[in-house]
C-alpha cells in the first residue's frame, strides 16, 4: 500500500467559473509537493474538475513554495501523468512572489501535452487561458 498523505483542504480551495470554464485553485500558506498532487487527486476523486473544463488558473497570492529542486521536477510529471485531466489544456500559475517565479519558469520548460504559464494578474491569466492575448 502507498504512502498516505493527509489532505489539509484548508490550504486549497476549487472554484469553476462556468461562463469561462476555468477552474481556479487557490492555495494559502506553505505549499509543499504533497500538497500539489494531493489536492490534485482529492479533486479528481472527487470529480471537482468538469469534463467542459478549458484550462486551470492556480493562484498562489495567499500562498508560499517549500519546494525542492526534486520536488519541483515531480510537478511536470505528475501533470504528464494525467493527462487525462490536463492534456491540451493551460494551466496559468498566478503568483508576486519573486522567489516562487522560479519554480512555473522551471514547470513551463518541462511542459510536454499542456501548457503552463506564470502571471502575475489574474486577467493576464484569463485572457490566455481564452486565448484572447497573443502567444496564447
């Protein structure tokens, strides 16, 4: 049996905005690997990401990496794992953070059957995610 990891849903949060299809995940305080997938399969368990889903803004204004340089090579393959959920689709990652800048810079070089991409405005995120801003 695999290793079982508590799920701490008040570090995350789901919100689908149907009239864009976007799901937005919003994170809160230090976020480590376990979290990322965990709060991934707790939504995919939990069928919280609709099949009309066009893309994935993840928002880390209210949250923090505690990252390391092996766990930041897990996230492209844990989406590369499922893409089933995550294939052909954007995932926007919206963060001020200078420090955490790095680690979407590092996903986005790995990104192989989805795109990824960091903002730092929640409406540059939406328009590529809709495609409504060049390179998108």
């Amino acid at each position: 049996m695999g290793k079982m990891c508590p799920i701490n849903t008040a570090k995350f949060r789901f919100e689908f905005d149907s009239s864009t299809g976007i799901l937005f995940k919003y994170y809160y305080g230090p976020i480590t690997i376990d979290d990322l997938t965990g709060s991934w399969d707790y939504a995919i368990e939990n069928k919280l990401i609709p099949a009309t889903v066009k893309g994935f803004i993840l928002d880390y204004r209210e949250a923090y990496f505690r990252l390391s340089s092996t766990d930041r090579e897990e996230i492209p393959r844990y989406y590369k794992r499922r893409l089933n959920v995550f294939g052909s689709r954007k995932i926007a990652i919206l963060t001020l953070n200078p420090k955490d800048i790095v680690v979407p810079i590092l996903v986005r070089r790995q990104d192989s059957g989805y795109h990824s991409q960091p903002f730092s405005t929640l409406e540059a995120a939406i328009c590529w995610i809709l495609g409504e801003i060049p390179g998108s």
